[in-house]
C-alpha cells in the first residue's frame, strides 16, 4: 500500500462556502480521489490537520483517507502547536511514524526537515507577494524563508500555467530545476439541470482581496463611471486581505458620494448564490497582476459570463481572446475604460461568453487529479 501525504492544514476553519485558494484545491483534488475507486487497493492518503479535522467534508469518511491532527507525540501531546511548529516538527514527526512515502504540499512551503520525498506548488504569486510591502512583513519573511527553501530543496516543483513556470523559471534556485505544469480545474454546477438565470445589470467580483487583485482600484473605477450607467449595481464578495483592511471603508464612502448603495459587500457566499450571481452578471472582475491560475475568472466564463482581467501571460494563455483584458491594473482610468467598454459591447461579450467555453474542457478537477496520481506514481 503506497503512503501519500496531504498537508491539509488550509482545509481548518472554514466552511465549504468560505474556502477559497489553497483550500478549495485541496478539497477538489481529496473529492476527485474519493470519486476514483481504483485508487484503493493501491493508495492510502494520510491527511494532515494541525487544530482539527474539519466535520462538514463528507468524503473524508472513504476507507482511502486517513486524517489525522499532528501533535507532538514526545512532549505535550495535548498541545496544540502553533502553525510553524506543526509545520516544521510535528508535520515532519507524523511522517517519519506514519512511515509515508511521499508529501503533497499545497501551499507553496517546505518544512527545513522533510524525511519524505515531496511535491510543492510554486505559483509565480508567491514571489509577487514575499517582495510586496502592502503585505505584512512576517507574511513576507515567511514567504521568503519556506518558499525559497522549496524552490532549492524539494523533490519536484509544480505550477498552475505554463506562463507561471516560465517567469518562476528565471528566479535564482529555479533556474536548473523541471518544473512541472499542472492546471487546476474549474468546479461548475451543471447548468443545464438549474433553472435559467437572466442577466441583470450587475458587475460582479469575488475573491480574496488581496492588493494584487485590485478591488480598490476597481471599485473606484466603477464610481468613475457609475453617472453614466445608473441602472448598474457591483457585488464585491471576499475577505479584505489589504494591510490595514481598506474595501469596508472605501464601499461606504463612494456609496456617500454616489448618494444609493450602488455597492454591496459580502465577505462569503453560498454555492446557490455564488452560482446565480456568476450567471446573472453582466461581466466579472477579477484584475490581478500576479496568479499562478486565477479560478474566479474561468468559472464566470464557465457560468456564461465575460470577465475583465489584467494583461498577463498567464491570462493570455487561459483565456487567449475571450476575455477583456486591462494593459495597467494599478491605473483607475484604465479599469474604468475597459469597464465601460465591456457595458458599451454586448456583441463582444456574447462572443466571449460563447468561444470561452472551449476552454473549459482544459480546466477539469478530474483531470487535474488524474496529472497529480500520475505524478505521485512516478516519484514513489
């Protein structure tokens, strides 16, 4: 029986409706996993939790899983270990006893003592963030530390888009390395089996807020042009990842100036929601400078709905021409350019929304967990 290990970690604390980033990979690639009866005679995944085991995963049940909580098994088995401690002793502890062949890392890190062999994803965003001051500077130390000692000492390196790989490739400890290439996939409900949504005159984001994806900027850019579409509303759902927390602030007082809540803001959604906004959306805004694969996009062209996204190899590879693309995200003017010409242009949003899914056959879960099984029955 072959040991895989999983670092789940990025699975605690949050509800299904709440994931997001690392732990809505996580919890696609265990639900294709649990779907794939072949895999139990053969594999057992060890999944590793630092607080809790998460109790609203129902798959977690399935024989082919084996969660466990990483607690110092020496001394204070009862404590619960912060997350550098769980990552870098009692993750590397549970390995060694639980005798598993090769570690699955997620998150972009690598503990100093890996007694396993590993796969680390290494997104071209990490190194975007570890040098950007917006983030808070233990984030960033973090980042510089664990990632880089990925990049130098992990077995194989992994990420989302071929153009992620070819700007990685170029960083000082990657520079001799094969990095593989393995897209995520986009989780959609089957349209066809839900009932119909119409368009309604909606501009919608979601995503964590982080400052590469620029929410400010766009929320600003939509005041700038609020006057001249008066019957259209944004819905920004995600959590505030700004250093100090800035989108609250900045709803409230453009709605102030605009004198209506033409702004709305959640922090999360449920999956019934997140489907009808997806599909009722006259285009979706997700403007990042820097993404290994950015999901929220793909999944409103998915839904049918064109996306506004900035000009990056990385988005030119996934969506080629089936999207509208900002040249400079940081400039409001531009945002709000291309916002407008998005709403002047139904022709080119109809097409967009009809080439688009093409695309998706390329960005499936199963496929992606398929490359990942292969990929771990090479290395072990």
């Amino acid at each position: 029986m072959i040991r895989i290990g999983i670092d789940c970690y990025n699975l605690e604390g949050e509800t299904k409706a709440h994931r997001a980033g690392v732990g809505r990979h996580i919890y696609h690639l265990l639900e294709e996993i649990h779907k794939n009866k072949a895999l139990k005679d053969t594999y057992r995944f060890y999944l590793y939790f630092r607080a809790g085991i998460p109790d609203d995963i129902p798959f977690l049940d399935n024989d082919i899983f084996v969660p466990k909580v990483a607690k110092l098994p020496f001394f204070l088995p009862f404590f619960r270990p912060s997350y550098l401690v769980y990552f870098n002793i009692a993750l590397p502890i549970r390995l060694l006893l639980d005798r598993v062949k090769l570690i699955f890392l997620p998150a972009f890190l690598l503990p100093f003592v890996c007694p396993a062999k590993s796969v680390v994803v290494l997104p071209n965003d990490i190194y975007y963030e570890m040098n950007n001051k917006k983030m808070p500077l233990r984030y960033r130390i973090g980042y510089k530390v664990f990632a880089n000692n990925a990049a130098l000492r992990a077995t194989k390196i992994i990420t989302q888009s071929y153009a992620s790989r070819d700007e990685i490739q170029n960083k000082k400890f990657l520079r001799k390395r094969n990095i593989g290439v393995i897209p995520l996939g986009v989780h959609t409900i089957d349209v066809q089996s839900t009932k119909t949504v119409p368009k309604e005159k909606l501009l919608f984001y979601l995503g964590q807020a982080f400052p590469r994806r620029h929410l400010y900027e766009t929320l600003l850019a939509f005041e700038k042009i609020a006057d001249e579409f008066p019957d259209y509303s944004f819905l920004a759902v995600g959590v505030d990842r700004y250093n100090p927390p800035i989108i609250n602030k900045t709803v409230e007082e453009i709605n102030a100036r605009l004198g209506a809540e033409r702004i709305k803001r959640k922090e999360s959604i449920t999956d019934e929601e997140l489907l009808e906004n997806f599909m009722k959306a006259t285009v979706f805004f997700y403007i990042s400078s820097s993404e290994g694969m950015g999901m929220p996009p793909l999944e409103a062209l998915a839904y049918g709905t064109a996306p506004v996204v900035a000009d990056t190899g990385t988005t030119r590879e996934q969506f080629q021409d089936n999207a509208f693309f900002v040249a400079n995200p940081d400039s409001v003017d531009e945002i709000a350019d291309m916002m407008r010409y998005a709403l002047q242009h139904p022709e080119e949003r109809k097409k967009i929304e009809q080439n688009g899914k093409e695309r998706m056959a390329n960005y499936s879960w199963k496929r992606h967990a398929d490359s990942m099984i292969e990929l771990f029955e090479k290395m072990v």
